[in-house]
C-alpha cells in the first residue's frame, strides 16, 4: 500500500530547514507578485514540508505569500501531514490540515484550506502558481475550483531558484551517492570487454547498488557498438565485440538525491578505420567535457558552460553530431535546474550541482559521452564524481588548465586492473 519513493521516505534530520525553506519561498513570491502557490505531491512538496505522500488521490498543498499554509489530503493522510517536519517546525495547528473520505467530494476541503491559507493575505488572492509539468489535470482543475477568479501562472520559476543551491547537507548525500554509483560502476567495469553482453553489465551494477543499499533512479542504460549512437538507448542483449564503443549510464540516491554518472569505455581490436575515427571522437568529447569543466565557477552563466564544451566539439567538425544539451541540474529530481544548455542566463552560484555530459554520436559508428557531478563552490567548483574518464587506448591526453579544473580522477585508488588501456575507480 505505501507507495512512496526511497525520497519520499527519507527524511532529513532537523526540521528547521523546511521552515526556512518555506520562508525563502515566500520572499521570492512576495518579489514576484505570486499571491499564493499550490503544490501537488512530488518534490518540492517533500523539498518544503519533509513528507511525501501516495500520488493516487488529490492532495494539494497552499503557499500564501504570507501567512501560514494549509494543506488537502485525504483522510488517511492527515496524521503524517500534521507531524510533518514543516508543520512541526512552524507548530501549525492540525485544523489547517482539512481533509476528505474516500467516495467524498473533495471540494469542501479545497475550499476550507484555500480560506485558510488566503486569509492572512489582506484580501482576496489574485495571482496563483502550480509547477506546469508536475500538477496534473484533475488536480489543477481542483485548485482552480477552490480559487475562482485567480490568474494562474508556472510555480517552476520560483521554485526552481530556490532548489538550485544546494545546503551542506544536500551536498553531503549527492556526494556520497556519487560515491556509491562509482563503486557499483568499478564492479560492472570488470565486464566491460569483449564476450559480455550489456544485461550482463547492467546485472553486475544493479547488484551492487543493491548491495550498497541503494538503486538507480532512472535504471542502469549500457549501449555498445553502432547502439551507443543513440544517446538514450536502453541495454539489450547485445555481445560486445572488440573495437566497440560502450558506454555505461547510471546514478545512486541517498536520502532522496541523486548522482548521476556516465563513462565510455574504447574497447581494443577492430578494423583499423573504424577504430580511427572512434579514438578522435573519444578524444574531441574528453577535450570537450574538460573544457565545460573548468569553465564552471561562480558568476558564469550556465550557457557559457555549455558553450565551452560545443565549441571544441564544433571545431572538430563533430557539431552535428552534439545533439542534446551539456548537462542539467540534480538534486531531489534527475533533472532539474539549472541548464546547462545554449540560452539558459542562469547566474552559477556557490551550492548548485549539475551535470557536465558533452556528447558526439555517430550513426552507424558509435557514440561517446563522459558525465560528471560538479558542485560550484565559492572560488570555481569541484567534481563530486571522481572515475576515470579515460578509459581509451593510448595516452591520456592533457587537460586544459583553469581556475576551476576538477580535481582528477586519477586521486581515487583504482583496484590494479587495465580496462580499455585505462584504470576504473576502486570498487569499494
């Protein structure tokens, strides 16, 4: 019957945090000119009160600009709503948690909460927000019946300011999830070679993530030969073969936040042509990936990351092939802001953590794509994942020199076994 997710069970120690978090939200409205933002259950709901809750009925959640919140719930939620970190923290009174039965109608309760939560304002709200690509149809038509004569707008604006800088503690588990997915990514190396087939691959991860006590919150995708053009191909059953290019995507939680890695591996052998062209675009997309890395510091827009990376890819002539942005934020969600992508004016702050995967596919040939996790901290940033990124024959060539050049994967100890002609990260 519980539904939730590994993040929505989790719940952070301190519940001080959800109150200034909510308090933070309601500044950025204030500035905004937003009355009142309604969230449904995902997380930013769990981001601001500490619960999360089954999705399958309608729960809304109402954020006054000023003033106290109320929430919607269905009965046999209320008591874990009232106890929440949030309501705990501000000492809400349990009456502005206003419920229904299963079979009721829900409007009563939307309506009774929406008072609730509009009546600190001074009068009738005019302005609203819900997130756009997370409230669902049924829900948003609720919110609107308890609101009527309110301008609706996206909440995601908001709230996606408000997320993007990480505090220590969120920092803290995205790092030790980039510790996990590494350790299961040096489990699954060992089978990177010709005679594996991809689910195999993905078996030997998925058991040590397991074994970790953790699991991939988008799967494990391992794509090899002519498959790994396709930047989000899922694994089959294909047999390696030598000359193949592979790459392994994969990330971890804990409490709820995400890493995400993805490392390519050159396998040897092949025909020579063939093996040509994938080591110079093995080698274009690691320039390319180094070069997004150390431009990243504080005060730089999040597009000129990702100019950094398409340029280089640009100049070798591969820019066609470069066919998805540089990398976006993580954190609670997979995705989520900034983008690192052509147009985003997003101004990096010390606290936000994003991915760097510059990318070049090649029908027919094969694709390489390196991802790390960097964290820009006050004087340029560091890369939570730390696995080597060369894992190519041949020499691994030199990367550019900048401010806020990560520090090299080549400090974690490797376990003394040559993958590809390069050392993987210890497994742990």
């Amino acid at each position: 019957m519980d539904g939730r997710t590994n993040r929505q069970a989790a719940e952070p120690e301190g519940t001080g945090r959800h109150g200034a978090r909510l308090a933070a939200l309601q500044q950025r409205m204030a500035a905004a000119g937003v009355d009142l933002v309604v969230l449904t259950p995902g997380t930013s709901w769990w981001y601001l009160t500490g619960v999360g809750l089954l999705a399958s009925r309608l729960a809304l959640f109402f954020v006054p600009r000023q003033g106290e919140p109320a929430w919607v719930v269905p009965r046999l939620e209320a008591e874990r709503v009232a106890r929440s970190p949030l309501a705990t923290a501000l000492g809400l009174a349990p009456e502005r948690v206003c419920t229904y039965a299963d079979g009721d109608d829900p409007a009563p309760a939307v309506a009774r909460a929406a008072a609730l939560a509009t009546a600190g304002l001074g009068g009738p709200p005019r302005v609203a927000a819900m997130e756009e690509r997370v409230a669902r149809l049924f829900e948003w038509h609720a919110a609107r019946g308890g609101l009527p004569g309110v301008a609706w707008q996206a909440a995601e604006p908001l709230l996606a300011a408000l997320r993007a800088r990480k505090d220590p503690a969120e920092v803290a588990a995205i790092r030790r999830a980039a510790e996990l997915v590494e350790t299961a990514l040096g489990h699954g190396s060992a089978s990177v070679q010709p005679g594996y087939r991809e689910s195999q691959i993905a078996r030997e991860i998925e058991k040590a993530l397991r074994e970790l006590g953790t699991r991939s919150p988008f799967g494990i995708h391992v794509a090899s030969g002519p498959r790994s053009a396709v930047p989000h191909a899922e694994t089959s059953d294909r047999m390696l073969q030598p000359g193949d290019l592979v790459w392994i995507d994969v990330g971890a939680e804990v409490d709820g936040y995400a890493a995400d890695i993805t490392r390519t591996f050159l396998l040897p052998g092949g025909d020579p042509t063939a093996a040509a062209r994938k080591a110079e675009i093995y080698r274009v997309c690691y320039q390319a990936q180094a070069a997004a890395r150390a431009a990243a510091r504080p005060g730089v827009r999040a597009r000129d990351v990702d100019a950094a990376a398409r340029q280089r890819i640009a100049q070798a002539g591969f820019g066609p092939y470069f066919t998805h942005r540089t990398g976006h934020g993580l954190g609670l969600d997979v995705h989520e802001a900034p983008d690192i992508a052509p147009g985003d004016d997003t101004v990096l702050e010390p606290g936000m953590v994003f991915t760097v995967e510059p990318g070049i596919y090649l029908p027919g040939i094969g694709g390489v794509r390196i991802e790390d996790d960097l964290l820009i901290t006050d004087d340029g940033a560091v890369s939570l994942t730390r696995y080597r990124r060369w894992l190519a024959p041949g020499p691994e060539p030199p990367e550019p020199a900048g401010p806020s050049a990560s520090r090299s994967a080549a400090d974690v100890p490797d376990p003394g076994r040559s993958v590809a002609g390069g050392r993987g990260a210890e497994g742990r």
